[in-house]
C-alpha cells in the first residue's frame, strides 16, 4: 500500500481541526486569524515592520499550504490566477499563503451555509473591476509605445 492511501484526505483532516461547527468563529477573518494565516500589521510611528506570519498551527497551516499549492496547479482556476496575481508583487511564499487563507474561508462559507464550492474562475478579477482592468490594460499597451483609443464594442 502506499504511503499516500495510509494517510486521511486533506478535507477531513481540515474538519477535524475546525470542526463543522462555525458558530463559534464571528466571521471568516476570525478564522483565518486563528489559523495563523494573516499577515501581521506591526507599525510603529509610521513605519510598517513585518509582515510575516505567526507561528501556531502546527497542523492546519501546513495541510492547508500544501492543499494550496495542489489548487494553484490546476488549469483555469480562481486559485491559480488568484496565486498569478500575487506572485509578481509579493512573491511565490506570501502569494501561496494568500491562497491558503482564501481556501479556508471559502471551507468557512461552505461550513456555515452548507453549500457545494463553486469555483469562481480565472475570469473573476478581471469581471469584478472591469474599470480598474481597462485602466491597467491601456497603460501596459502605453507603455509598450502604442496609442490607446477605446470605444465601446457594438
């Protein structure tokens, strides 16, 4: 038998850390921050300092990280362009944990409402903000030395 049949699926190794009750966590922040999966806002006099995460956890961050890195892996996903979207401004580790934590509030959601997941797509960023994606397009293309001229598609 292999090692992998021996050990219990993600899921429930997950719900058996959090369990299936959500009451008892307000909202879905207060989760991922029980969880260890926020970053930390130390500022002093202005200046920010870290941003790492805790410590603690010692199963559910791990399990959850590695689920992340298998999400990230399949094609036309909202994790995967959630994860391509991080990676170039705060790099591979701080963009993986993003996910992490965006996995566990979406196992939240389903707890609480008991509904099925459904992804969002690797659309959603750019159906979300359709302004902010415009904007970002015609500057790339400005900055590639072409000259913009938008109009509304018929």
């Amino acid at each position: 038998m292999r090692a992998s049949c021996r050990r219990p699926s993600v899921a429930a190794a997950i719900v058996s850390e959090i369990g299936f009750d959500m009451a008892r966590f307000p909202s879905a922040s207060h989760l991922v921050s029980w969880a260890t999966l926020c970053p930390r806002a130390e500022e002093s006099a202005g200046r920010h300092r870290s941003t790492r995460i805790r410590k603690g956890a010692n199963w559910l961050k791990p399990m959850l990280v590695q689920a992340a890195w298998s999400a990230v892996r399949k094609k036309n996903s909202y994790e995967r362009s959630l994860f391509l979207r991080l990676k170039g401004r705060r790099g591979p580790l701080k963009a993986i944990v993003a996910v992490a934590a965006s996995m566990l509030r979406a196992i939240f959601y389903i707890l609480r409402d008991k509904v099925p997941y459904r992804d969002l797509g690797p659309a959603h960023f750019d159906t979300a903000d359709r302004e902010q994606a415009k904007k970002r397009l015609v500057h790339r293309l400005k900055t590639l030395g072409y000259q913009v001229d938008i109009r509304e598609a018929a």
